[in-house]
C-alpha cells in the first residue's frame, strides 16, 4: 500500500531532483568518490554543523588519517586533537570506536549489509543510509533534518518532526520515492535542497527544481511546514575557571573524565560558581588538588551554548603558593605541551588568553 499522496509522480519527480542535483551540486571534497570511509567520516562531521565549517576539518582529518586503518590505529588524543573546535566530541570517539570494530570485525572493509552497519558505535539510521546510499548505491533512506523539512513540504506532511515517530513516517515515505537507478544522487539531492532551496525561513520556492510536485506550495502553506513543537529550555550552568601557574610558568590542565559531556578533552580547573566567591579572596585552598593558591586579576568571561545547556565561565589568573599535585587527571604543563592537547571551544578561548599574556 502506497504512502505516497495519490496521483503523486514519483518518476518524475526523481527525475527533476537527480537533474537538478547533478547540475547545481556544490563540489565539496567528500564528494570527489564514494569511498565509504571518507563518506562516513563527512556524515559524522556535518551532523548539527554547517558545511563551511566542516570543509577544512575534513581535509585536515584526511590528511592525518587517510584510511580506516590509519584511524584505527591512533590514539584518541590524538583524534580528539584533530577535531578540536568541530564540537559534539562524542562523534569523534564513537567514530574511532566504530572503524576499530570495522578492522576487528570485517578486515577494514566499511560493511555494506544495512544490519551489520547499523550495530556500529554511532551510526544511526540516517547516517547508516547515507553510507548505502552514497557509497554502495542501495536505495536506502537517509532522513536528517533538511530531509525532514523538504519530505514535509513536499507531501504536505503535518506531523510534529521533532517526535521520534515522524523520523519513522518521513522514512517510509522516502523509501517509495527514492530512485533505485541513482540513490545516490536522489538523497543527496534531497540534502542539497534542504540546504540551499528548502531553507527553514524563506525557502526559495521560485528557484526550486520540484516546485511543481510541492503539494505545501500548491496549498500555499510551505512557510508554515514543517510542523515542529519547542524544544526544552536550556539550562544555563555558571562557573569559575581558574588558570593557575607555577614557579615555573606551566599551567594547570585537568582531562575530563572518560564518559560524558566533553569526555577525555582537557580543560582548566573549573568550580560550580555556587561552591566559591573568589572575588574578594586574595588566597585560596583548592581542596580537590590540595594547592595554596594566590587570587590574581580577572581574566575572561567566556559563555559558550551546547544542544541543551549554556555554560558562563567566569576565569581568574592565580599562582600556586603551596602543595604538591597528586592527581591522576592533572597536571601542570608547559606552553608547548598545551598546544598539543585537545580542548572544548571554551578554554580553547581560555587558552589563547593565557597564550597573549
């Protein structure tokens, strides 16, 4: 039983999208062959991240591991470095783990039976279509956030995107229309159109290749598409940085612990503001790491915003007075060693302040 509007031209429709598609598509350089490892690795990138930005990480990851293999092999510190600034880290660490299980598993050879692929670390349904689609020509679905909003439009969809059961409609609807002759081109077609022409505010209706199978257009209603609930408040999170120095200038770095927000990156000490007032407080004992610490002048004010939660770092200059640092995910550091570990976005800032003075 067909999904499908009735009288809905499926073939043409394919045909308008792929054309269009094969003339206007943007040259970005996953796009060069269908490697499935380098198609995977841009899949990851571009979730929740604009196309501009993920360009020079993924030259610069390619250049550093440019095979499977190569990112199996590395540390994580070492990967977590080569996305420094990308953000959602966990990608990163979910990527490594996947292509290890792909080395352990499957000789270094990207699986193309949807089951297989879909059990690795990180690779959702859409990003499990993507690679079958792009890489292997299957005609899989691969549904993300602009698939949503064209399919919606198009087919005049009313329900709510931002419920999990949606993804599943959205799914079964793209798996009819999809060209089993260029899957490739088809879903990427779909992308490219959410990204350019089917924008969220003021699509480009005028320039669009399908508009005349848009059944929200014909309705006059493709501004108002797709339908989309609020999601939750953000909770804002303060905090007190201290960037602390020895003797000997090196400063204090602490690596996050191995599962959670910004897992394994490095930061500077950081304090729930609620815990300590170190505005008025020329000395301080930092119990966590048992070190005699001299206040100094304010530093920064850094606030930085993830998918569900915004952080306000307040950071402070401080000396070390006294103690010996007896901690297993702590340590001073020199300029140079600073350089080379990999931190969030937010003391990525800290860091060159520290750097300019």
């Amino acid at each position: 039983m067909s999904v499908l509007p009735e009288g809905f031209q499926t073939l043409q429709f394919q045909h308008d999208l792929i054309s269009w598609f094969q003339s206007e598509k943007r040259d970005l350089p996953w796009r060069k062959d269908q490697d499935p490892y380098k198609v995977w690795v841009s899949e990851i990138m571009l979730q929740q991240t604009r196309v501009e930005t993920v360009i020079p990480y993924f030259y610069h990851f390619m250049e550093k591991f440019p095979t499977l293999h190569h990112l199996a092999d590395a540390d994580e510190q070492e990967v977590l470095k080569a996305w420094e600034g990308l953000g959602y880290y966990s990608r990163a660490r979910n990527l490594q783990s996947a292509v290890r299980e792909v080395k352990s598993e499957y000789g270094g050879t990207v699986p193309n039976n949807p089951k297989e692929l879909g059990s690795l670390k990180g690779v959702g349904p859409y990003t499990k279509g993507a690679i079958l689609s792009i890489a292997f020509d299957q005609p899989e679905p691969a549904v993300d956030g602009n698939v949503m909003r064209v399919i919606s439009r198009i087919l005049s969809n009313e329900d709510d995107i931002a419920k999990p059961k949606t993804r599943k409609i959205i799914e079964e609807k793209v798996s009819e229309l999809i060209s089993r002759e260029d899957p490739s081109s088809f879903n990427q077609g779909l992308m490219e159109l959410g990204a350019l022409i089917c924008k969220p505010k003021n699509p480009s209706c005028m320039l669009c290749p399908v508009q005349q199978h848009c059944i929200a257009y014909r309705e006059g209603v493709e501004t108002t598409l797709p339908i989309k609930t609020n999601a939750k408040k953000q909770r804002t999170v303060p905090y007190t940085v201290l960037l602390i120095k020895n003797a000997e200038g090196h400063v204090l770095v602490q690596k996050r612990e191995e599962k959670g927000l910004l897992a394994n990156l490095w930061v500077f000490p950081m304090i729930p503001l609620q815990d300590v007032d170190l505005t008025n407080v020329p000395h301080w004992f930092y119990g966590e790491y048992g070190l005699q610490i001299e206040i100094g002048d304010k530093a920064k004010d850094v606030k930085h915003i993830f998918s569900h939660l915004t952080w306000e770092l307040e950071a402070f200059e401080a000396n070390l007075l006294d103690g010996q640092l007896d901690h297993d995910r702590a340590k001073f550091v020199n300029i140079d060693e600073l350089e080379t570990l990999p931190f969030p976005v937010s003391h990525q800032k800290l860091k060159t302040y520290l750097l300019s003075h």
